[in-house]
C-alpha cells in the first residue's frame, strides 16, 4: 500500500463530501425557509453515516445545524 496515495485519495473524497453537503443542506435551508416550512432561528439534528461495504465500515456521525 502506498501510504501517500491513500491519505491523498481519503482527503479529495472528504473535501467532495464536504463541499457537496454543504450546498445539499444550504439549498435544503434555503428552500425550507422560502416555503415556510422552517423559521430561520431554528436548529436540527443531523446524522452523517460512512459506508465502505467491501470494508464492512457502517458508521454514523451526530451533530447539530444551527441556524442562529
């Protein structure tokens, strides 16, 4: 295994889950918002799960969006 690669492979992965969430939930806010559906003070709970199958990795990260 080259060590190099994989932490180069796991980091461009990560930044494209990160930018891509990011514009998912603020488009998601936006339109929520501009129907009405939510107020713009208002926080939710969020759940982020990794899934390698190959790997057997099934894990689930918890947190908290905060709009105010």
């Amino acid at each position: 295994m080259n060590e190099e690669t994989f932490n180069l492979s796991i980091r461009a992965f990560l930044k494209r889950v990160g930018i891509n969430s990011q514009r998912e939930i603020e488009h998601a806010v936006a339109k929520s918002i501009e129907t009405g559906a939510i107020a713009g003070t208002v926080s939710f709970p969020v759940t982020m799960t990794l899934e390698i199958a190959e790997l057997k990795l099934h894990v689930k990260f918890d947190g908290e969006i905060k709009l105010e």
